[in-house]
C-alpha cells in the first residue's frame, strides 16, 4: 500500500516516541537527514510544552494571550457601550426638561390667546345682540325712503 506517516500524538501517545514505522524502517525513504519527521514535530511539541511549564517566566503561550486580549476588548467594547448609554440618557434628559419649558411657556401662551379670542368672540356677541335692531331699522329705512336724484355725471346730450 502507499507510504503512511504516522501522526504524532500530542500526549506522548504511541506513534510519537518508542514504536518505529514500518515503511519508513523499510524502505529508507524515510530517513531524510537521519531523523523522522515525526519525531521531530513531537520533540518540537515537548520542548515548547517544556517551555511553558518549566520557564516560568517566559509568559504564557500565543493562545493565551489571544484570549486575554479577546477578553480585554470585550470588557472595553462593553464599558464604552454603557458610557454611550449614559451620555445618551443625560442628554435625553436635558432635552425633556429643554423641551418640557418650551411647551410649558407655548401652553400657558396658547391658553392665553385663546382666553383672549374668548373674551373677543363674547364682545362681538353682545355687541352685535345690542345694535341688530337699530342696524336693521336703518338698512330699512335706507331700502324704503327712496329719494329720486339724478347722479351729478349724469349728462343729458341733445
């Protein structure tokens, strides 16, 4: 069958270290350099897990700092949300008590003008109740008295 490279296993599992593979042992194409290709990426895994449990201060691994760094964005996404929130209900709040002024001048200046249309309607009212008969009288008296004139640019041509 075809030439199969064993997978290193990340726990130190078999096929990692101990056990040869059998192509590999056989044919010879494995040997490249004098090492398998195998046991190279596991010992590269072992040092860097060595690495990170023996150095100490050596920081955690790429990983971890993608995390915290997620984490941090994250929290910072989060307070400048509520800091947008804020500023935003202050201001709505400004903005009613602004515009609760201005109605409440506007509604005590419509309350007003209309008090006074009242006032005006009322007097038109009475004032025309008090004069409609002697209005009518006249406008009578005018309609029926008529006087026969004849009209100053009148001109008699002969």
């Amino acid at each position: 069958g075809g030439q199969q490279h064993a997978v290193p296993c990340p726990h130190g599992g078999p096929g990692e270290q101990g056990q040869p593979q059998a192509e590999e042992a056989g044919t010879g194409q494995g040997h490249r350099g004098g090492h398998r290709p195998g046991a190279v990426v596991g010992a590269a895994q072992h040092l860097h897990q060595g690495l990170g449990v023996a150095g100490g201060g050596l920081g955690p691994g790429p990983a971890v700092l993608q995390t915290r760094k997620a984490r941090r964005l994250k929290q910072a996404k989060e307070e400048a949300q509520m800091e947008v929130e804020q500023y935003r209900r202050e201001r709505e709040q400004e903005f009613q008590s602004k515009q609760q002024a201005a109605m409440g001048s506007q509604g005590n200046l419509s309350a007003e003008v209309e008090q006074a249309t009242r006032r005006q309607v009322q007097g038109m009212q009475s004032s025309q109740q008090r004069n409609r008969e002697r209005v009518l009288a006249q406008l009578l008296g005018m309609v029926c008295d008529v006087r026969p004139q004849v009209h100053p640019n009148y001109r008699i041509s002969a």
